[in-house]
C-alpha cells in the first residue's frame, strides 16, 4: 500500500479575516498536495472553512453564533467550498470527493468501516478524499469541537504515514510569540505534558475555532495511533514538501507507538463509556506498562451503572484516565467484590470470566511511548 498523508488545512488558512474563500489559497494548497501526490504519496485533505466561506453570502455581518445560523452557512459554504477545491485541483488533473463526516459515525463500527472503504476506493483511483465535518447536521454535543481531532482521527483510521495540521503560525511556542518577544518555538515534541497544555491559548483568529489547544489534542490522538504529526506553516511553494520531510516551519510531534487496530481506536477514541473504575497503583502498573488483565483485586471504586460487554472509563487514584476497555461485570457486582482476592470472588459471585478486563478488551490512554 502507498504512503498516506492526512493534511489538515484550517479556516485561517483558506478564507479572509471578514469572511469568504480565499481562492488564491485554495490553488495554492491544491498546487501543494498535486505535488505530493506525484511524488508517490496518497493524499487526504481535511478541510475546515465552510462556515467561514458561506456566512457572508447570506448576509450576515459576522461570523454567526446561533446554532441554525451556522448550519446555515455551512450549507451554503461546504457548496462553495467544494467547487473551489474541484476547479484548483482540475488545473492539474486530479478529481475530488466531498466526504462529511458526524462523531456518531466514527461511534458507529458498521459505518465507520462504510466510510474507510469508499475511501479506500477513491485513493485507488488516484481521486482526493476532502473530508468536513457534517456541519449542517452536526449538534453541538455530538461535535469533533474542530476539524483537528477530526484530522487525528482520519489520519489513525487510514494509518498514515503523517498528519501535517496547516495552520497560520509556525509551530507551537513557549508563550504567544504576538505578545512576547522571546517566546521560543518547540521544534520537537515526544511526549505531551500538562506544561504543554498550559501553554497553549485559544482560537488564533476570528474565523477559526481550533486554538493551539486543540492541535495538541490531536497530537495526542495521532501519536497514540502511531502517526507522527506536523503543526505549522505552509505559504510557499515547496513548504509541504519540507513539512513532510522532517525540514517545516512549525513543530513535529513525534512517536514509537504503533498503528492501533480499528477495534483499539473504536474503544479509545469513539465508544462511549457507560461507568468509571477506579483501581489502586499496582493495577495501574499492570494496564499501563505490564501488558495485564484487570483483576478485582486492584479495584477500588466502582461509578456507573453498567453490565456485562460495556465499556468502561479506568482511572487512577488520582483520578487521570488510563484507558478503557470492555467489562466482564455488571456494577453491582463488581461493588461487591471490589478489593477481593480471586478465590473470594469465585465465592461470592458466578461470573463468566474472572478478569474485570481482560487485556485484549483494554486500550491504554496514557503515554506510554
């Protein structure tokens, strides 16, 4: 199989600060990717800007806030959006696919594995996937919040090679560079800390909603699906290239781990967990970096209601998430035995399998790599 790149490209990048495509830009970046795709790579665009592109031609003054506003420029917008990206990309050859995507669907396994497909079939006729959020039908607690977890999201379902976020600052800094003079730029990240989050602002402009915050997020996701990711600038010929090659202007977030399976990415990053379990340091060490099922022994508290095949959010004792997995136990029975050794279970309760989670059911969240 060809070497995938996933790229993201924000509203920043691809409209005004008032509002409306920048059509300029779109043929630059589809000049760009054209480029990657010669040299051999398979290309997948992730794209934000439809509510940007589309709020002006109905007339409002600025980006809306209302919910129904939004949608309604996204239906507008996602048309405009994609005929952009259609005419620049023909200049060179290449035809184009809109794909809109919703959280429910990457919740959905069936449907999930509908959309890899086309995609996969897409990418073998030499066609670019362009994928969106569903806006228009998108509501607000379902949302990815921004295009970029999307992005991390696509880029581990089609185990790329890389994840280039585009943005319009080169890279992630010690402070804002706009305010502070020596601010520094983080050229290398192999591990994603609390400092780094804390460091990290808002939304960098008015027509976007993906802050610095949230590319670290999905930093976070693409390493933990084994794809490497670059976060920064591409405004001249040729950057993409650099950006792809280790030489960009911005900041790569690097990774040991491996490509996950699309079980492993469904129960980390889309199932939705019914309960919490809280299990003491020795279970911990056992999830996280022992390769172990969890037994009841290591478990301390028990929230939810739950049963047997749910999955689960674990925690430590000082309450950080280190992963999920699915659960042999209902809750009432796993408040019974919590803390108890194996043979005391055995008597207490009748339970298919002794492991509360069993390994190959568990996804480690935490960074290990």
């Amino acid at each position: 199989m060809q070497q995938r790149i996933v790229v993201k490209i924000g509203s920043s990048s691809l409209t005004s600060d008032e509002g409306g495509l920048n059509r300029e830009r779109i043929v630059f970046f589809a000049g760009e990717l054209a480029r990657a795709q010669a040299d051999g790579l398979q290309v997948l665009l992730v794209t934000s800007g439809a509510v940007a592109a589309g709020f002006r031609q109905i007339g409002y003054a600025a980006r809306p806030k209302q919910v129904h506003e939004k949608q309604a420029s996204a239906a507008v917008g996602q048309a405009l959006l994609m005929q952009a990206y259609q005419e620049a990309f023909g200049k060179h050859g290449i035809g184009v696919a809109q794909i809109l995507l919703t959280r429910s669907d990457f919740s959905n396994r069936k449907r999930i594995h509908n959309a890899m497909m086309t995609i996969n079939e897409l990418m073998r006729h030499g066609i670019i996937p362009i994928i969106n959020e569903n806006d228009t039908v998108s509501v607000d607690e379902l949302k990815f919040g921004d295009n970029d977890t999307l992005s991390a999201l696509v880029a581990n379902l089609v185990k790329a090679c890389r994840l280039a976020i585009i943005t319009d600052t080169d890279g992630l800094y010690t402070d804002d560079p706009r305010k502070n003079a020596n601010a520094r730029r983080i050229d290398r990240v192999d591990m994603i800390s609390e400092d780094l989050y804390r460091i990290a602002g808002g939304s960098g402009s008015s027509v976007g909603t993906g802050g610095m915050r949230s590319k670290i997020e999905a930093a976070r996701i693409a390493m933990r699906g084994g794809v490497p990711v670059f976060v920064g600038r591409v405004v001249e010929p040729g950057d993409l290239a650099l950006a792809l090659d280790g030489k960009g202007k911005g900041t790569y977030f690097e990774t040991t781990a491996h490509a996950l399976p699309v079980k492993k990415q469904w129960l980390g990053f889309h199932s939705n967990p019914q309960g919490q379990i809280t299990v003491d340091r020795g279970a911990e060490a056992a999830l996280v970096s022992g390769g172990k099922s969890l037994l009841p022994a290591g478990v301390k508290a028990v929230t939810g209601e739950f049963h047997p095949g749910d999955v689960v959010e674990v925690v430590n004792l000082d309450r950080q998430t280190i992963g999920r997995g699915v659960v042999n136990y209902a809750a009432w029975q796993l408040q019974a035995v919590a803390g108890l050794s194996t043979e005391e279970v055995q008597r207490r309760i009748e339970v298919q399998r002794i492991e509360v989670i069993h390994r190959d059911e568990w996804i480690t969240l935490q960074q290990v790599y």
